[in-house]
C-alpha cells in the first residue's frame, strides 16, 4: 500500500466508510405503513447472509482473476515487443524506450488519478508488455540464457515472499511499511540519475557498471522489490478485510503486477552484471 499513493487512497476511504456510510450515523425512521410483519422478520433473518460478491465488494478471486488477466496482456504484448526487437534491433530499442517513458507517465497517473480508471490499467499492461519484450531481447541477446534464468529467479521469489508472508515470517507493520517506503522512493530517485548517467557516459549498466558496487546496487534492488511484494500481499488483505469496492481489485492486480516487472527487470540486470 505504501508503494503507490493509490492504495494510500483506498486506505483514506476505508476510513471514511465506503459507499457514503459513516459509523455513528444514525438509521432513518422507518414510517409505519412500512413496518414489516412479525413472519416478514423471521423469514428475513432465515435467509444466508449476502457474500462478498453479492454485496459488491472485492474478493479475492476478483483480485486473482484481474491478475492473471492483466498478466495475459503483458505476457501476449512481450511477445509482440520480443518480436519486434528481433527483426528490428534500432526499432527494438527504441520501444525500450518509449515503454520505459510511457510506462513511468502512465504509473504516475494512475497513481495520483482521483478516480480509479481500468482503460489506463489495461493501457499500462499493454505498453508494460511492449517494454518487457524489448527489453528481454536485448539482454538474450546480449547474455544467451539470462531471460530464463530470470523468470525462474522472479517466479520461485515471488513463490517464497508469498510463503512467508503467509506463516508469518514477514510481518507488515506501520512502521515496515515506512521504511519500505523510504527506501522505494529514494532508489526510484537512484534509478532515474542512474539511467541519465548511462547515456551520458555510455555506460551498460550505469553508476558501478558491472564491478562490485553494481552488483550491490542490483542485490539492494532485488531484495527491495522481494520485499514489495509483501506490502502488496498485505494490501491485497487490508482491502478484503475492510469491505473495499470491488473496483479496487483492478488496482491490487495493477500493483501486484508492476512489482513482479520490476522483480524480473532487477534479476536481469543482476545475472547480467555477473556474467559481463
């Protein structure tokens, strides 16, 4: 939640109560001749409380279904983008590059967006998976192996955060959640300079290249985007728990979705250094 001041957003409106209900309102009289009958009560009271579904509330299946969904449409145009970078490799990168700027621009207004829109979260899937394409093919290209590598890398983690999330072994707390917050914010600062600095000195890999300060900065960048996922997972929770629309389930999946990218991303930058 504290990666994306969106789910900061959905944290303010459980707070305020959902649907314009406050606590400590009070019920509107109901007039006599609408008063219910003794039999009208009992056959109420007999029925199955209203699921989380019926109530229009987001579950996790929403979540989960809105995830793969959007994982598809990554997973569909890193395909397209793969396909591009290797018939094209100037064209490829320039897709690299318009999917980094488009996906930074389309994240941000998501993010600070007063209204949650799901056109611009299939849109950021979309340029997501263009970017993710290219981006893959230069790094196959240039390190026969290391996309494979990766995906496994990105897929037993998430596997892992998930499981210790789940037993216990990590627990999100205000004061984890500001730490990690922090620490996103300032390396997301690190990441646009050191990109700035790549081009401009020609460097592959940035600020440490491919020696033993960049190594480090890529091990901090994977354990800091591991441990998002667990602020996910527990977003993923707190918006179940407090009875949020099931319109948010799009934002969970949108934010569980970036992580996983970034993970990937960060795993191939790593098992690249190592192998320069």
């Amino acid at each position: 939640m504290a990666t994306n001041p969106a789910f900061n957003r959905l944290e303010k409106d459980a707070q305020g109560g959902y649907a314009g209900f406050r606590s400590g309102q009070a019920a509107p009289a109901v007039p006599a001749q609408d008063a219910m009958s003794a039999q009208q009560l009992q056959d109420l009271y007999n029925r199955d409380s209203a699921t989380p579904v019926q109530t229009d509330r987001v579950t996790m299946d929403d979540v989960v279904m809105k995830t793969l969904g959007l994982f598809a449409i990554v997973l569909v145009l890193g395909a397209v983008g793969w396909g591009v970078a290797t018939a094209n490799p100037g064209l490829g990168f320039m897709l690299l590059l318009a999917g980094m700027v488009g996906t930074l621009v389309l994240g941000l207004v998501i993010a600070f967006k007063k209204t949650l829109s799901v056109p611009l979260i299939i849109g950021y899937a979309v340029v997501e998976g263009l970017f993710v394409g290219a981006v893959s093919q230069v790094f196959e290209r240039l390190y026969p192996g290391v996309v494979a590598t990766a995906v496994l890398a990105t897929g037993s983690t998430f596997a892992g955060m998930f499981l210790a999330y789940r037993f216990g072994l990590i627990k999100v707390t205000a004061k984890f959640r500001r730490i990690m917050t922090m620490m996103i914010f300032g390396y997301a600062i690190f990441a646009i300079i050191n990109v700035i600095f790549a081009f401009a000195t020609g460097t592959r890999f940035g600020i440490g290249g491919s020696g033993m300060l960049g190594i480090g900065i890529s091990l901090f960048a994977v354990g800091l985007a591991s441990f998002s996922l667990a602020l996910d997972f527990d977003s993923i929770e707190y918006a179940i728990r407090s009875g949020a629309p099931q319109k948010y389930s799009w934002l969970l999946a949108h934010g569980l979705i970036v992580t996983l990218v970034w993970l990937y991303i960060e795993f191939l930058r790593l098992f690249a250094r190592l192998r320069d």
